[in-house]
C-alpha cells in the first residue's frame, strides 16, 4: 500500500517536470521569436532610412546645382511634361504611328527629315576644323537628295558615308562658351541657352530655313515621333528612378558633353548606353 502512495507521488514529480520543461521550451521559443521580429524590424527600418538618406542627399545636391537655377520652375514644367502631355498626347501618337504605318514608309520619312539637316552638319563640322565629317556630310546631302530621292533612301550609308551630325551648339562648346541656365521647357524638354541658341543658327541654314511652317513642323514632328517610339522600351528606367527629374536632367548634360566630345567618353553598362542612346534619339527628335 505504501509503494502504491510511494509510484503515485513519483508519478506525479515526473509530470510537473515535464511540464515545467516544455513550459520553459515555450518561453525560449517565444523569446526567439520576438527577437528575430525585433532584428527584422531594425534592418527594414535601417534600409528605409538609408533610402531616404540617399534620397535626401539627391535633393540637396540638385537644389545646390548651379547649372539649374530655375529647378524650382523646371520641375513643374517637367511634371506637365511627362506626368500629363506625354502620357496623354506624345507616347499614344508615338506608339500608334510605330504600330500602324509601314515600317519602309516611317524609315523613308525619317531618312528625308534627317537629310534636311546635312547642310548645316556640313558647315558645323568645318567651323570645328572636322573636315573629314565636313565633306562626308555635303557628300551625303548630295547623294541622298538626287540618287536617295530627296533623302528618302539613305544610299550614302550603303556606301559607307556614316552621319556625322554637329549642330552649332556644338561650335559654341568647342569655342568655350558654357551652356547656360538648364531648360525645362513646355512640350519640347530639355534644353539649354547654348543649345537652344544653336538650333535657331542650324534652322537658318539652306534648306531649313526655306521650308514654310507646316513643312517645318511636320520635319520636328517626324523626328519626335520615330525618338518617342524608340524610347518606349526604356522609359521604364525613368519612372523607376528615385528622381526622375534629375535623372534626365544628369542624362541631358551628359548627352551634351557626349556631342561635344563626339562620343568619346568613359565606359558605361550596356543598360545605361541603351538608355542613353534612346534618350539621345527623343531629345534630338523633340529640339
């Protein structure tokens, strides 16, 4: 009788340490759990703040730009651009003109509207001293109008005559003259005083300066069309970034420095070339 009161009392020791065990393997675990939620929470609060340090240090290195001056007045211009005009009006004309018209009839189009500024590549490569980009576009102009059909057939690129485009702005930079205040302007973009100076001289040479205003419009119109089209496939790296405005703006003035230094330049990703050249293509075609 007594080994019986004796086994039940063992019995019941036996219980209340197991219990007590996995009691105390529950805290443990609950306590693990809440510090891998603690940790969690700390490195996602420190990835958010460095983020918006990052951002932070962006703004203050674009409010302190010293080539834009007006960003204050640019950046709402911008927004109009692209949150409203684009998305509304240039990318659906754009995208509509690549899907609907024949490619042979976009690219004769293109090639004539291209042909129109040779003249004045022609005298801008001279004021340079490039006399081999000089004689290769007058060669160009001259082959493409007569054999090319006034420029609808790029003939001379089949003989090996590359473009070799230079716009005055480009002579001014070589003369020293700085660029100037950065432009936002309404419906065209990004610009510049020594830019915008340059393309009025380019539009004063023969032909473009003997074309009437619808012919005028409908040349600046083809070129932002087929460099908008072009764009689509990037611009996904523009609404991605932490600040679109300043991210076109650095690819502006790097596309300038580009230009003037007739593409050499330092290495970069493939990524960053495509997005460049594209945007390169939409600038031109929209100046």
């Amino acid at each position: 009788m007594i080994w019986r009161y004796v086994f039940i009392i063992g019995c019941l020791a036996l219980t209340g340490c197991a219990s007590s065990k996995h009691v105390d393997e529950q805290v443990q675990q609950e306590q693990n759990t809440q510090a891998a939620s603690e940790q969690g929470d700390f490195e996602q609060e420190g990835s958010e703040q460095a983020s918006s340090e990052q951002e932070n240090e962006e703004q203050i290195a674009s409010a302190n730009d010293p080539r834009d001056p007006l960003e204050s007045v640019n950046r709402s211009i911008w927004a109009f651009n692209w949150d409203f005009l684009d998305k509304a009006l240039l990318r659906p004309v754009a995208v509509g003109y690549r899907e609907y018209v024949p490619h042979f009839m976009r690219k004769g189009i293109h090639n004539a509207a291209l042909n129109l500024e040779e003249p004045s590549s022609t005298i801008n490569n001279l004021l340079q001293g490039q006399f081999e980009g000089t004689f290769t576009s007058l060669g160009r102009f001259v082959i493409n109008s007569s054999i090319g059909l006034l420029g609808t057939i790029d003939v001379a690129k089949e003989i090996g005559l590359e473009r070799h485009p230079e716009e005055f702005g480009e002579v001014l930079a070589t003369w020293g003259i700085g660029t100037g205040p950065y432009l936002m302007l309404p419906a065209i973009g990004p610009n510049d005083i020594r830019s915008g100076s340059g393309k009025f001289v380019d539009n004063a040479y023969f032909p473009l300066a003997d074309l009437n205003i619808y012919l005028s419009i409908v040349q600046s119109a083809v070129k932002a069309l087929e460099a908008r089209a072009d764009l689509v496939e990037q611009e996904e790296l523009i609404n991605s970034s932490l600040d679109p405005y300043l991210f076109v703006k650095d690819v502006y003035f790097q596309r300038l420095q580009n230009k003037v230094n007739n593409g050499e330049e330092q290495k970069k990703s493939e990524e960053e070339q495509d997005l460049e050249s594209e945007f390169d293509a939409y600038l031109e075609g929209i100046e």
